[in-house]
C-alpha cells in the first residue's frame, strides 16, 4: 500500500473512476485525511506516478554469464521500489 496526499486524493477521485483507496483515518480538527492505493490498482498508480513526476529510467545490469543487459524501469515500478 502506498500512503499518500490531500490533494492527490482529490485529483484520483475526482480523474479516476476505477480507483480504490482506502481512507485509514481522519482528523477531526483538520477535516484532512489519510488515504492509501493498494498495490494491484494499475490506474491509480499510474497517475499517482505521473503526479510525482517519474520517468522510464534505463537501468543496465549484469548477468551471471558476464553479459550486460539494458532493462527500462517503468514509472509504477520506480514508485513501488521508493515506498
């Protein structure tokens, strides 16, 4: 589950019609609450990762035979490594 903003909220339920967050707790004084995405919501991670500005990163790793490879990292995957 990836915690995240106010106003990022706002932005999902307002932008996105097949989100599913799950509201955790709210502040009585505040009116502010928390709200996590679960893992397996594609649309809400993508434009959570878009929000926050991430960008495909190439990555170049190396094999046990020796052998470098390139592999692209995708934006969603770069969020789910950070939380």
């Amino acid at each position: 589950m990836i915690k995240i903003n106010q106003w990022e909220a706002d932005y999902l339920i307002k932008n996105v019609p097949t989100r599913r967050l799950k509201k955790a707790s709210e502040r009585k004084k505040h009116n502010g609450k928390t709200y996590y995405i679960l893992c397996d919501d594609a649309d809400s991670l993508k434009t959570i990762a878009m929000l926050r500005h991430y960008i495909p990163v190439k990555k170049t790793i190396v094999s046990t035979n020796g052998k470098r490879k390139e592999i692209i990292v995708s934006p969603v995957q770069q969020l789910l490594n950070d939380n």
